[in-house]
C-alpha cells in the first residue's frame, strides 16, 4: 500500500468462485448492503467492500494474464 489505511481491512478475503458464478455473487454482495470499490480488473476479480471498509475480492480464472 502506498498510504497507510486506518481502520480498514481489518480482514481481506479472495473468494475464487466459478466464472459464470461471479456476477450473481457480486449482485448478491451489493444487495446485501456492500459497495463496488472497482470492477475494473472483471472478469478476473471484482473488489467490494463492506460498511466499515473491509475489502474482499470476487476472483474468477477469466481475464488474468497468463
């Protein structure tokens, strides 16, 4: 990490899940009161957050480069 970041990712979780899993996860995350930090890097990983901060990744084989 380029700054220090108080209070957050007290824990992070990647969660491997198949590719044409990952978007129902990521919806279901999203309903359930977390937020989209980047999706930039889908299909390979999705990162949410949730209330207080702490990341996890929605990670699938897609889109990663060899």
């Amino acid at each position: 990490m380029d700054r220090a970041r108080p209070q957050r990712n007290r824990i992070h979780l990647d969660i491997s899940v198949p590719h044409d899993e990952a978007p129902r996860r990521v919806e279901t995350a999203l309903a359930a009161g977390g937020w989209l930090v980047s999706a930039t890097r889908a299909p390979a990983f999705w990162v949410l957050a949730d209330q207080e901060g702490n990341e996890a990744c929605v990670t699938t084989w897609q889109g990663r480069d060899n």
